[in-house]
C-alpha cells in the first residue's frame, strides 16, 4: 500500500478523485480509503472520469 505510506510520511491530503475499478463510483480525494487498494484509478479532472464512465458518490 505505498499510496497510504507515502500519504502518511508526508502528511499529504491527495487531490486526486479516486474511482473504484469494478463499481465504476467515482470518489472525493478524501475517501480514498472506500476504495480497496487494487481497485483504485486516480483521475485528476472530474470530466475525465465521467467521460471513463465513472459516476460520483452520492
């Protein structure tokens, strides 16, 4: 898990939104944790992922 670990040594909120791979659900970068680790994909820009197919939590 070298997301979490470098996140943590460098006290480091991501910016990122955080998909998971197999529900197609889109996350903020702060529940990044909702996702298993295997199944991340990060995206930068909201539109990129929704034009991936990925939807935001509600």
């Amino acid at each position: 898990m070298p997301y979490e670990f470098r996140m943590k040594v460098q006290d480091y909120q991501g910016t990122n939104y955080v998909g998971d791979s197999q529900s197609k659900i889109l996350y903020q970068p702060v529940d990044v944790f909702k996702v298993h680790y295997s199944n991340r994909v990060f995206f930068k820009y909201l539109e990129d992922a929704q034009m991936m197919g990925y939807e935001l939590e509600e």
